[in-house]
C-alpha cells in the first residue's frame, strides 16, 4: 500500500480516502461504461445523471428550496470577484464590500475596476486582517458582499450579519458545507472547488433566481449567469472529472459522515483540540483574534522564523505536510477542511508538543 501523509495543505486539499479509492476504481471503467470518466461525453446520459447527482445532493445537504440554481463553472472564484458585480449590481445602485483579507481585497479590486460604485462598509485592515469586523448595512445596497473564511489570516464569520433586504454574495470557497447555515439570506453562494468540494478547476454557483432577473442581456454569453442556469451547466464542455469528484464528496458527507449537522461536529472537535493547545502554552502563537478564529484555517507563529522553518521541515519529514503559512504573511497554517481526520488534527498537536519541547525546553 502506498504512503500517505496527513495532509493540511491549503488548497488543492485533502480528499477523502474513500472518494480517491472510488476514483481510482473507476478511472479506466466508469459505471460499466468501458471509458473512463475523462473520456465520455458531457451530452451523454452518464455525465447528466453525476450532474444530476450533485445539484440534488448540495440542494439536500444546504436545504435549498427550488428558488435557488445550483451550477458548475470554470475559472475559479477569482472568476466569481468579476462575474458577480458584472451581473448583479443595479443601475444607480453602490455595491458594498467587506474587506477581511487578501481574497476580499481582490474581490474588491475586479469591482472596482469595472467601474462599479465600490463601498467597502466594513475592513479589519487595521489589525492586519486578524478579526471579522462589525457591518454596518445600508438598504440602498445593490448587494453586500461578504469573504465567509479567510485563508490567509485564518479568521471567520461566526455569524452573518442581518441585512433586511439587501442580498448577500458570498464567496464561500473554503468553508463552503462545513457547517449549518441558513442559505437563503444569500441571493448568491459561489466556491472554488478545491478546498472542501473536490479537485481544482470547478467552481460551485449557487444563485437564487430573482438575482437572475439582474443579468444584463449585453454581457458577453460566458460571463452571464443565464448561460449556465438556462443550460443546466452545459452550455459548453463543462470539467467533467472535477465535477465527478465533487459528487463523489457530496454523497461522502451527506452517506457517510451524515450530513452538515454531523459534519461540523466533527469540525468543531478538529478546531477546539488546536486552539486548546494553542491556548494553553507560549511557545506557539495563534494569529487570529479569538472571537473570530477560523475552524479552517488555523495560523500561528512560533518565536522567531528560523524556528518555523524548522518547525515545518521536521513536521514534513514526520509526515504532516502543508504546515507553511501563506508567502504573504509566513508563519505556520494548518487547514483542517473536511477531509482532515481528527487523527491528523491529533497527530499535529502531538508534534507540536514534542517539537515545543526540544526546542523551547516546554
């Protein structure tokens, strides 16, 4: 049997075991089909019913009502930073922004640059993108666009804010059915698959119809949501293989693990056992403010970087990879989506004791 580590990388990201096993399985025969999936055709009735598969089981797991298109698109959620206010902003409307990090901030950026009336309301900025700040809302609002887990920082809405009748669009991409929400506060959801979804090169858009009615009829045919909610996705040859592997993730959390209920308990153990220890020594240092830590994304420093460093080549060497914080900012990030087990949440703290140790005499 081949190697594996515990994985924290922070996207492309752990998989379940059981999806790549299925993969592999399947890969040179899909379903009796005699092809593999990365060679049927997308017209074909097997690719429609994995389709078919995922927007019903995401529609189960979210509790969506039929108000709500469920779609799959290419380009990333960098994409969705210039899709989004291309199709939803309204004539004589501003579109307000919250900047909690690097992804809010080039969300924020694509705005701007299509000319929009940006106003970002609310920005932690100022403590260098450590905390989720409070948000004013305004009802004038085309729409209030939100960043739900900050990678990079390591910090999380805990709470959305009440908006009234102003739509929140959210990118979601690296907490997306990790926990229970209620969605239809939302007017559009979109997430990069490869972080709790599957592989890199989908995207998830989930967009509720009267945001539909928004979109300009003279945006080019691919940068219109109506393309893919009119089509079903398949507008164009859509990336068959990912979404294959995001149905597979799918039917794992709604079969297996049992849900987003039972889901986010165990992703609250995950986060409670390392911010425990975190919380109970000195010689690591969590980045984020406490009220708004990430259940994703956990960033902290050790007393100096040649230590992290180190701490990041033994912690490899160990077999526990992924453990760089993001070139931006440095430190040490253990992303613990999903498909990160518990006994790879308890195998890092483990070596973080040890490691503290030797080198901090703790």
């Amino acid at each position: 049997m081949s190697y594996r580590i515990f994985n924290f990388n922070p996207g492309p990201a752990a998989l379940p075991l059981v999806v790549l096993e299925q993969v592999k399985q399947e890969m040179l025969d899909f379903q009796g089909s005699g092809m593999s999936i990365l060679e049927i055709s997308h017209r074909s009735k097997s690719f429609e019913d994995v389709l078919d598969d995922a927007m019903a089981r995401t529609r189960r797991l979210l509790g969506l009502d039929e108000t709500y298109k469920v779609l799959f698109l290419q380009g990333g959620a960098s994409l969705q930073f210039l899709m989004a206010p291309m199709n939803l902003s309204l004539p004589g409307k501003p579109v307000d922004y919250t900047n909690t990090g690097s992804w809010a901030t080039r969300a924020i950026k694509e705005a701007k640059g299509l000319g929009k009336d940006v106003r970002v309301v609310a920005s932690s900025e100022d403590k260098e993108f450590t905390y989720i700040p409070e948000v004013p809302v305004d009802q004038d609002a085309a729409y209030l666009h939100l960043t739900s887990n900050n990678t990079i920082r390591g910090t999380q809405w805990h709470k959305f804010p009440a908006t009234g009748n102003v739509p929140i669009v959210c990118d979601m991409s690296s907490d997306i059915l990790s926990r229970r929400f209620d969605p239809h506060r939302f007017g559009l959801i979109y997430a990069g698959a490869q972080k709790n979804l599957g592989p890199s090169g989908v995207t998830m858009v989930i967009i509720r119809e009267d945001m539909l009615e928004r979109v300009p009829k003279d945006l080019p045919t691919m940068l219109r949501y109506t393309t893919y909610a009119d089509n079903k996705s398949l507008y164009n040859t859509p990336p068959c293989f990912a979404v294959y592997v995001c149905d597979l993730v799918l039917k794992w959390i709604e079969e297996t693990v049992g849900g987003l209920d039972a889901i986010e308990k165990i992703n609250d153990q995950k986060a409670r056992l390392l911010y425990e220890y975190l919380d109970s020594q000195s010689f690591y240092r969590g980045t984020a403010r406490a009220d708004s830590r990430s259940r994703m994304n956990v960033t902290f420093r050790l007393p100096d970087p040649e230590l992290e460093k180190k701490f990041i080549s033994k912690a490899s060497a160990a077999g526990l990879g992924g453990l760089k914080g993001h070139r931006s900012v440095g430190g040490c990030r253990a992303s613990i989506y999903n498909a990160v087990t518990l006994e790879a949440v308890k195998a890092l703290v483990d070596f973080m004791k040890d490691f503290a140790a030797k080198e901090g005499g703790i």
